[in-house]
C-alpha cells in the first residue's frame, strides 16, 4: 500500500471533491477542478507549476512500469523475471488537462494540452507543446515528440509549428 | 438487453409515398390503369428493392392540402430565396451570390487539413512566437500587427505557407487577387468572354425562373430543346469561333519523382484534402490553401403536381420561423410503436401502434393489411389487427398546457371529455388525441427485420366551408395565376394519374360502409384519404437458437413493457 | 419506437417550485449563478459549474438554461474561458428551450439555441455557437469558436455538417423533451 502523502505548492487550488491517492506533489499555480483524481497508485505523480486540470481528469499511475530481465535457473531453464518498481510520473509544467481526459503515461514534458475525453495511454511520454486532440488517443507505449498534434476521427498527426502553447493566470 | 434495446431502436413506422411508381404506371397499359381506378387503391410491397427510396419517417415528410396527398422530399420542387454563410450567418444578396463564387466573400475559412472552420489570430510578434497569443484567442489584441488564420483541431496555421493579413476583417478580398490569378479562374473568364457574344445572341425565352436566367447558357439550352429554337433564324451554337485556350499548366515532372521517394503518408495529401481544393488538387500538403466557406440556403419547397406552396421560410437568414409549413406531421395521424415485446418464431406476439390525430376534427380510421384484408399470413408471419375500425378524438390545445401526467389520477380526465370509451376490442388506450391499439403477431420465419405494410384510410368529418378555408389558406399567399393552374390542371392529374386524385371519389363512396361498420355515425361530408405505411420490427428470434431461451425471455418481457402491466391494468379497471 | 417511463428513486432528486428536477448526486457549483428555467431536469453525475464566473465582482448569471431542458446523466457544463486583451476570464453560457444533453457530453459553448439534441459522448468546443433546431450526432466533436447554423446535423470529428433537419423539427423536439419530462417520475423505493 502507497503512503499517502501530498504535497502542495503556494498559490495552487484544489477544489473539494477531488479523488487523491497515494504520493502526491502538485506544484504552485497549478488548479485541481472539482471531480478529478489523481491516483498515485504504484508511484508518485509530480506535477508541475500551474497546470490545470479540469473535471472528471483521471491521472492515473498505473501498475505498469516492470523491468524485465530473464536468466536461467539451475536446471538450465529460462526463468522471467519480472519486478514492479514504484517509478514516478512526471507532468511538467503550464499543461493542460481538459475535461473527462485520461493520462497513465509516465512523462509528460511542459505546455501540453490534453484536449476533453483525450487519453494518453500505457507507457506513453509526451514531449512539449503537444496537443491531444478531443476524444483522441495516443497509442500504448509511445514517445511522443514536441509539437505533436493528434486530432479528428483517425487520431490523424502532424506537428505544429512552434507558436502555440497557452497562457493562463487563475 | 442490449440486444433488445437494439430491436427497438430497429423498429420503425415509415410511410409511403407513392411519388417514385407515379410514372410506372403511367407507362403500364390502358387496361391496367382501368383497373387501377377501379381498385382504387394501389398496390404495395414491402418487399420490393425501391422501398427505402419510397418511404420516409413522418418528418420528412409534406403534405399539399390542394392535392390531399403526402408529398415526399423527392416529389417537391425547391426554389432557393436566400443564400448565406452558414459561418458568419450573413446573408448574401443574390446578384452577389455569382461573382463571388457561391462562398463566403468575408473572414470565413475552411481549413485545408481538417476542414474545420478556422480563425482569425493576431500574431503579437512574428519571429519569436509568444504564448500569449493562444490558440483561440480574440482578434484585437495588438493593432498592426500582421494576422493569420489558425486552426482550433489541427492547430495549423496559414503563416505555414507564408499567408498574414494586413487587417482582420475582409480577408476574402485581400485574397481576392491571387485568387483571381490562379489559372482556372482565368481561363474560366477567358471562355465566358469568349461564349458571352453568341449568348448573346440567342434571346433568352421567358419560360425559365428568372433565377434560372441568370445562369449562362440555360436561355440557349431553352431555345434549342424547349422554345423550338432550330426554327428560329438564329445563329446556331456550333458556328461558335474556335476557342484557343490561353494558359497552359505544365505537367510538373518532378511530382511522380518526389512522390517515389514519400516516406512519410503525412506528407501527401487526402482525397478529401485534394477534393477541396478542386482547381489544382494538390498531392504536396504544403500546396493546400484555406478556401472559403460554401454558402448554403434557404428554399421554398412546391408541390409537384399543383405548384402549391409547401414550405416557404422567413426571408431572414437566422430565423427559424415558417410563413407557410404544410408538413405531414400536422396533418395526418402519426403512428408509433408504443410496446414491441421481442419477437420469437412461433409465438404470437401483441405489439402495440399509438395513432395520434393532429387534426381539430375527429377522424375514423380504418386499417388493412392488404385490401379490405385484416389478418394475413405471408411466408414471414402470421399477422392479425384486432381493432381494425376506431376512431380518434380531436386534438385540442388546452391539453398541451395541461399537465401530462401518467399518474392513475389522472388517467380519467381525457376519457371523460371524449366520447365514453367503450371496451372496444383490440383498443389499448384511448387518451387525448390518441387511441393505441394491438396488433396481434405471429412470426414464421426468422429473419433479421420482420415487417408489413399497414394500409391507413381515415374519414375526417369535416364542414364543407371548413375545408375551403384550410385549403384556402396556402393560395392566399401564392399569386392568383397558381390558382388557376390549380383548376386547369385538375383534370389532366386525374387522368395521368389514377391513383392520387382520381381515388377520392372512389374512397368516398366507400365511406359510409365503413361508417357502418364503426358506429353508425354519418355527418354531411366526409373525406377520406388513405396512405400506405411500412411497420418495421426488428428481428425474429428463434428461441430454439438463442442460448439460455425461456429464463432470459420473462425478465425480457416484464422488462420491455413496464409501462404496461400498469396501464394494462388501469385499462381492465376500467373497463 | 416510444419511449418509457423512466423512474427514478424520489429521494434521488430535487424537484423544484417551477419544476426542475436536480439530482442530489450531480455536483452543481455556484448555485446561486445559475438559472434553471422550469421542468428541466439534471441527471446523476452532471457537473454544472456556475463557480467559473468573470472576474471582477458583482453577482452575475453564469450559466441559464431555459424550460423543459435534459442534462443525461454525466454531463458537463461549463462557461468558456478565453484570454481576452492579456485578461484570462469565463464568459457566460446561454442554453435555450427544450435542448437535451446526452450522456457524457461535454459542453463550454457560448450558445446553444432552442430545440437542439446533442448526442451523447460529445464535446461541444469552447464559445461554440449552435443556433435554434440543431442536431449533434452522437461521438460528435464541435471544434471551438464553431457556428451550428440552424437545421443542420452535425457529426464526426471535428464536427462536419451531414444534413439538413426537416421542417417540422421544432415541434418535434418540443414534443420530445415534453415526453421526457412527463415521463420521468418519481417512486418509492
């Protein structure tokens, strides 16, 4: 079991009925909206200087980190091992996280937006600058470069040129 | 469950419009249209392949209360009466509407990757891109500084290929130049200059819309196959001038090249993509360019055969109000399927049709699924109407603003305003201006969408200055010339086609049988009118077939209708 | 196919003077800028933030929605937000009569006009505009900044026009959202 333990910096906002589990940081400016969770459950999850993160906003940091090693036992057979690490998940800062949107991932880099019901899925890390179109996803497993954007009916992609990005002062 | 909600989400009540078979039997035989008349009412097939071109969801449909006839979505003509953007909502004047190439002439873009509609953004500073400039912020923030258009999906924007503006608003006309440099846009002008002398030499024959007219060549196309323009002495169109095209576009060699060497599927563009950008349909996605938003518009919709106005809207481009609605909605009684318990081969099955009466008259109505024919068995099911007579009470507006509540209290107030309801075999439920009543089914073969056709004929009695009025009503505003065609033409539908018009009569004389057969009840005039609709079910399910069959199927049943043991009850209490 | 009558358990909801019907499990904020126009009902697990108000003081309307209206179970509504001239501020939503919000659908429009459907699971972009007798499809995305012109169906992503409603929409989805609410009571349970 996780130790609960958060961590939150000045000027930072956290609406009542969130969902808050495990090992915490949240960095200053950064606005937790009502009904959004954020489940440390097999590491911390650090989240940078002010990000939003709206309604309905699962965080998640999931079981999913293993390292892997194989080896041979004594009676000559291949043995897997497998060892759950407790690695952290990390959010840079000024992200975004729109409503309803999902984000296991392990890394998300800084100025990203995460557009309503997007999900950033398994192992996924995310650069900076990137969007995550409404009702997109990422695929398992993925490093996503800067400037990504995935959007439409078909997860389509391409890359932005380097003028986005937002501004927020709450 | 789920299964279940998908069946009734399958099930439908479509009506038909005998529109698309008009013509099949015009071209039949003289002695099939003698029996045409004399049966009067035609044939239907639910089986035929045409029928989801022939029928239609009530909604869709009109109804001309000249020719007391559904008119469908194909049997009307339209005639547009205002154009606008659907972005900005502006409405276009029509005389504009040509030169600017039927799009939006103001700040309103498509975007060339993901055609979304794209905005105007102020670039704070060009070089080093500012955060402060979000992606869907407001237009005004600094003034001079150049604009660009940027997406809200795809974030791209058109500084990609080189394109600010100097002011925000207008942007249409500050591309107006190099729109008008483009190749195809030039010899386009160029053929028109060329064409334009012999057009206009024909002389435009009067018989077109005048919003036709404005479209070269239509005059022309009017001479030679309507107005008998080979008699005329005129100048005939092949001795137009040979026409020499003045700008070539040169095959770009490199293309087929760079296109071997793609790696990458992002860096050519879509079907859609190039299918937007007619004028050159560009593979490279550096070549696609915004383009301007289609206009769309706003029409007056005729009935076919009478010229008669169905639907005329407001002028306005963002009103939403109709000066003239003859929808079918308003006019003949619309069906529903109330209870549609699942359907297992071999067992019979009640389900349950609401008929709801829009008019302020109360109608009678008779239903048959063939010809006079109550019960049928085809190869597919075994189906019997049990209340094939009834009648509905009128609608009365009060009842809108009362309120509807389902509460057993309450349940007495419309049955005691109309007529005593008596405990009429086969009827359901008698309320308001509805009357719900049971359809018995058996199905015999297990298919994915068990249906049958339902054919309606209702008698509304009706004051004979009453129904000069309604029909009134439409003419006063059309000129009185389409009245008058009105009357003229009588006669030749009649003729051409024997079932619309010709079978009202017909129907009449029938009447007073099945006024005998409902109550007895007779008023001065009556008129009947009848229409075909198709009743879809969903599937049949083989009970034999389906996993776990008896356990699944009461939970089902109660279920599906738990609306109705209640009801059925308060029913039986009544009664 | 008619729909049924849907009950739900009387302590579950709130039923206002004029009607409205607000589930105790929805999460409404800002209450007090927020205007419900009558017989509209909100549903278990909606979000209604009224909190999200522009800066400056004074009470203010944030969010009105007007009669017979139905918020399905886990909708969002929520005022749009823009920075406008470097100041970062929500901006109030109007939604009209007789609108239904399917299950799950998002919403941070500036306007949504009367007799519209929006489907479910769909997100309605920040300052979007949909005019009077408008369908969303379900799965639909309206991109912000978007204008639903009137009697037009929505669908895909982002939201494409795909045809145009019938005439006699209006009455349709006057009637529609009449049903729904005449039809969702109350038992005892």
């Amino acid at each position: 079991m996780p130790k609960e333990c958060f961590a939150i910096g000045k000027r930072a906002v956290v609406c009542q009925d969130t969902e808050m589990k495990g090992e915490i940081d949240i960095g200053s400016g950064t606005v937790l909206h009502p009904q959004c969770k954020i489940l440390a459950e097999s590491g911390p999850i650090i989240i940078g200087s002010n990000n939003i993160i709206e309604e309905n906003v699962t965080i998640i940091n999931k079981y999913h980190i293993f390292s892997y090693s194989t080896q041979k036992n004594i009676h000559n057979i291949y043995i897997n091992n497998y060892s759950r690490q407790p690695t952290p998940l990390i959010i840079g800062d000024e992200n975004v996280f729109e409503v309803g949107c999902y984000v296991e991932g392990s890394k998300i880099g800084n100025k990203n937006i995460i557009e309503a019901k997007a999900r950033v899925l398994g192992n996924t890390s995310l650069g900076d600058n990137c969007v995550i179109g409404a009702v997109c996803s990422t695929k398992k497993d993925e490093a996503i470069p800067n400037n990504t954007v995935i959007y439409g009916d078909h997860h389509n992609r391409r890359t932005q040129t380097a003028s986005g990005g937002v501004s927020f002062n709450k | 469950m789920s299964q279940q909600i998908d069946a009734r989400q399958r099930s439908y009540v479509h009506y038909y419009c005998p529109c698309p078979d008009v013509s099949k039997s015009n071209n039949n035989t003289g002695e099939d249209e003698e029996e045409d008349i004399v049966e009067s009412i035609p044939d239907f097939d639910v089986n035929s392949p045409r029928i989801h071109f022939s029928t239609f969801p009530i909604s869709k449909l009109y109804f001309c209360d000249d020719c007391h006839q559904i008119r469908c979505p194909r049997c009307v003509q339209e005639e547009i009466v205002c154009y606008y953007c659907p972005n900005c909502l502006f409405e276009v004047p029509t005389a504009s509407v040509k030169s600017e190439r039927n799009r939006c002439a103001r700040n309103c873009f498509q975007c060339p990757i993901c055609q979304n509609t794209l905005t105007v953004v102020a670039s704070t500073e060009p070089p080093p891109p500012q955060p402060s400039a979000s992606s869907n912020s407001s237009t005004s923030t600094t003034s001079g500084a150049p604009y660009y258009l940027s997406c809200g999906v795809c974030r791209w924007d058109s500084q990609e290929i080189g394109m600010t503006f100097e002011k925000a608003t207008g942007l249409a006309l500050q591309l107006q130049k190099t729109e008008d440099e483009r190749p195809d846009v030039k010899e386009f002008d160029h053929l028109k200059d060329h064409f334009e002398k012999h057009l206009r030499l024909s002389a435009p024959s009067t018989t077109l819309p005048s919003s036709l007219l404005s479209i070269p060549g239509i005059s022309s196309f009017s001479n030679r196959y309507g107005g008998g323009g080979f008699t005329h002495p005129q100048q005939k169109s092949d001795d137009v001038a040979k026409y020499n095209n003045t700008i070539k576009i040169e095959n770009d060699d490199n293309l087929v090249h760079d296109l071997v060497q793609l790696k990458d599927v992002n860096q050519i563009t879509t079907l859609t993509q190039r299918m937007n950008q007619l004028s050159d349909q560009p593979y490279k996605v550096e070549r696609l360019q915004p383009q301007r938003i289609h206009l769309r518009t706003k029409r007056v919709k005729r009935c076919r055969s009478c010229r008669h106005i169905l639907i005329k809207p407001e002028q306005k481009a963002q009103a939403t109000r109709f000066k003239i609605k003859l929808v079918a909605l308003n006019h003949i009684p619309k069906l529903t399927i109330t209870s549609l318990p699942k359907l297992f081969l071999n067992q019979s099955t009640e389900i349950i049709l609401k008929f709801s009466n829009p008019l302020y008259e109360e109608i009678i109505v008779d239903l048959a699924l063939k010809k006079d024919e109550t019960t049928e068995t085809t190869e597919y099911a075994k189906i019997k109407l049990l209340a094939p007579h009834f009648n509905i009470t009128p609608y009365n507006e009060v009842w809108e603003y009362d309120e509807q509540d389902f509460n057993i209290s309450s349940k007495g107030r419309p049955s005691s305003t109309a007529s005593a309801p008596k405990p009429d075999i086969g009827i359901y439920e008698r309320r308001g201006n509805y009357t719900s009543v049971k359809i018995e089914i058996t199905p015999l073969a297990e298919v994915d969408e068990l249906k049958f056709p339902l054919l309606v004929t209702y008698a509304n009695k009706v004051n004979d200055n009453n129904d000069n009025e309604t029909s009134g009503d439409a003419p006063a505003n059309d000129s009185s010339t389409a009245a008058e065609t009105v009357s003229s033409d009588k006669p030749n539908t009649d003729a051409d086609k024997p079932n619309t018009d010709a079978d009202k009569p017909d129907t009449d004389v029938n009447k007073p049988k099945t006024d005998d057969t409902d109550k007895g009840e007779s008023t001065p005039t009556t008129k009947s009118l009848f229409f075909w609709t198709v009743i879809g079910l969903g599937p049949v399910v083989n009970p034999a077939t389906v996993k776990p069959p008896a356990p699944t199927r009461s939970p089902l049943t109660n279920n599906n209708s738990n609306v109705a043991p209640t009801r059925t009850n308060i029913n039986s209490g009544k009664a | 196919m008619e729909p049924p009558i849907v009950y739900y358990p009387r302590s579950e909801y709130i039923e206002t003077d004029t009607g409205n019907k607000v589930s105790r499990k929805s999460v409404i904020c800002g209450s007090q800028n927020i205007i419900l126009g009558g017989k509209t009902i909100i549903q278990t697990d909606c979000v209604i933030r009224g909190d999200l108000r522009r800066t400056g003081g004074g009470h203010a309307v944030v969010v009105a929605i007007g009669r017979y209206c139905l918020l399905a179970k886990g909708s969002i509504i929520r005022p749009p937000y823009k920075t406008y001239k470097g100041i970062f501020s929500y901006y109030p939503m109007k939604i009209g009569d007789h609108v239904t919000i399917g299950e799950g659908s998002i919403v941070e429009a500036a306007t949504i006009g009367s007799f519209v459907h929006i489907g479910k699971n769909c997100v309605i972009g920040r300052f979007a505009i949909i005019k009077d007798c408008c369908r969303i499809e379900d799965n639909t995305v309206i991109p912000p900044n978007t204008v639903v012109p009137s009697f037009s169906i929505y669908e895909g992503s982002p939201g494409m026009f795909v045809d145009e409603l019938p005439e006699c929409v209006q009455d349709l989805y006057e009637a529609k959202t009449k049903d729904y609410y005449s039809k969702f009571q109350s038992k005892d349970s």
